[in-house]
C-alpha cells in the first residue's frame, strides 16, 4: 500500500496492490468523501483483491490494484490534484495502471497524463478506448442471460421483470438493453433527475433506492455501490437472480451460502462485471473492439459451467468462481518459476 498526500494540491490518497502474480496490477481510481482515513483503507484493499479475482477469472495477465482518492467529487477536483495522482503513479513505473472509476472520469485522467503514461480509459482524444460503461453493461447482460438459461431453460429477458439499483454510467446500459429486450425494468438511483431522465427515455418503472433491492423481480442488478446484499437484507430480497456491475456486492462471502439456501442464483460480481476491465486491458496491447467484445461474450459460457458446477457440488457460486480464481494464479505462478535461458 501507498499513502499519497500532497499539501499543495489538496491530494490524499492510497494506492492498493495486492497481487501481481498474472501481470502488472490494474485497476480504477475511486474517489468518495470518505468518512474516514480507515474506511478508505477497508475500501482500497477490499476493491484491489477483488481486481485480482476479476482480472484471473477473465483470463487476463494482469494483477489487482486499486486506488482511492479522499474528497468530494463534486468541489474538491483539480488540475493539480489529479497531477499529483499521476506523479505518484509514475514512481510505481508500471507496476500498476489506473483510470475512472466511481467518482472519476476519464478527462480528470487526461490530467494526469501530463505525469505519467500508465494510464487506460482515456478518452479517445487522448488515445484511449473511450467509456467503459456500454461495455460493463454488455458483459452483465452476458451474466443474466446465463443465469436465466441456467435457472428457467430459456436466456431471453421478454417478459421478466428486472430491477436496477443505481442508473449511473453502467445501470443506464443495463437498463436500456433490458428494454430493448422486452424487459419490464424497475429502477432507482438516489439522483432523482437521474431517474426522471431515464424513466421519461426508456419507460422503466421508478423506485424508491432503499426499496429497490427487496422489490419482487426475476433479476436484481445493483449497478451502484457495495454490501447490498448484507445481514440486514439477504433474508427480505425477493429476487431469483442476482447479476449486476456493482463491485464487492455481498457484505461478507458467507452470505453467498445463505443465497444458496434461499434458492437465489448470484452471479459473482468479479466475473458479471469484467467488461469494463477487459475493454481497457486491451488498450495495453492496442485497442481492438471486435477482440473486446469475444472476451466479454465468454462470460456467458464461464457463467454457465460455474452455475452448474455449484449445483453439482451444492455449494455457493461464490466458491467455485474463487477455486477457479485460485487455480488460475496457481498455474501460472508455477510457469513462471521456469526460467528461460
């Protein structure tokens, strides 16, 4: 971990990695009003490990890392906060990458760029591959199609009922392919123009935030922040199907057992939510779209042989997605003890 403070900028922030077996750590730049220093610290390590997972499980040389910046979005931006950030990076010379992630976007980055070179979800302008949000969406709508051919026989969204927590950058897409669909679309965001703008544009049904994720559906998509399913609310979720781009969505992976026993398919968020990371991993090696979108389509059959594996096994999806994660970082950590002459 890296503390990272600058008195002139205003910057206060930590840099997470926490594996670098497959490749150099990459992962997104988060900044939120933390409440306090430690709260940032649980954020950063529990966002970089699960990099790591979401990185293995889709195949990708690359490590988890993660980075959080303490402020308010919203007044406390800077050009010379985020030079700073890019500074910082530099001195790590590529041992990790970063880019947008909630609270950023990808013309703070451009920024940053002034300072250094490891960057990825820049705007197109600038060399990058542009918003990583269509491309999340895709790779969730892989994930729920798999869960309803996994769990009715059929992967088609005409007809079911979903809900949307959160209507950002990712919620949006999610939401708008599953009308396009023939879905009826429930969703929420606690920005209430947000909701108005997409309820008036696609016809989804709006909700009160707090409520969303115990409103009766067939699939339930958080798309905002963490912990949705928690103690507090795994007993009253009314849902079959759990698939959405939020990260770190279950308090504690226990909680993937008690999904189990209510008979509530989960889709581990580190495989659901990979589109965005595929799509700017691959700027490393030259951005190709055709080649994006093959690698996000894989998580439908990656999905499927978890799901019925778990059956098999009766145990979590949780647990077979990390005994894959694990088994990944296991065989190529052994390959790269060989040593080339």
């Amino acid at each position: 971990m890296i503390f990272n403070y600058d008195r002139a900028s205003g910057l206060k922030a930590i840099i997470a990695i926490h594996d670098t077996t497959l490749g150099p750590a990459l992962g997104g730049c988060r900044m939120l009003p933390y409440a306090s220093e430690e709260a940032a610290l649980t954020d950063v390590l529990r966002l970089s490990e699960g990099m790591t997972y979401k990185a293995a499980a889709a195949g990708l040389d690359f490590g988890g890392g993660k980075t959080v910046v303490i402020g308010d979005p919203a007044q406390d931006k800077s050009e010379g906060l985020f030079r700073a950030l890019g500074r910082f990076i530099q001195t790590l010379n590529g041992r990790y990458r970063t880019g947008e992630d909630v609270g950023t976007t990808a013309e703070d980055f451009v920024h940053s760029l002034k300072e250094t070179r490891y960057l990825v979800g820049l705007p197109k302008a600038f060399g990058g591959s542009g918003d990583t949000g269509d491309n999340t969406a895709l790779g969730v709508m892989q994930a729920i199609h798999a869960a309803l051919m996994h769990r009715y026989g059929n992967a088609s969204l005409k007809g079911r009922r979903v809900a949307v927590q959160g209507l950002g950058k990712v919620g949006y897409h999610v939401a708008r392919r599953a009308v396009e669909e023939g879905a009826t679309v429930i969703a929420a965001d606690i920005n209430p123009h947000a909701v108005g703008r997409v309820a008036s544009e696609l016809g989804i049904e709006p909700t009160d935030p707090w409520a969303v994720v115990e409103t009766p559906c067939d699939v339930l998509a958080p798309c905002a922040l963490g912990n949705v399913v928690n103690r507090n609310t795994v007993d009253r979720l009314q849902c079959e199907i759990i698939a959405g781009s939020a990260n770190n969505q279950l308090e504690d992976d226990a909680l993937a057992d008690r999904l189990r026993e209510r008979g509530i398919l989960y889709a581990p968020d580190f495989i659901a939510n990979a589109g965005g990371l595929i799509q700017v991993a691959d700027e490393v090696y030259g951005y190709n779209p055709d080649r994006v979108h093959h690698q996000i389509e894989m998580i439908y059959d990656l999905l499927l042989a978890i799901f019925r594996e778990a059956d098999d096994r009766d145990v979590s999806t949780t647990t077979v997605a990390l005994e894959h994660v694990k088994k990944r970082l296991e065989m190529v950590h052994a390959i790269h003890r060989i040593r080339a002459e």
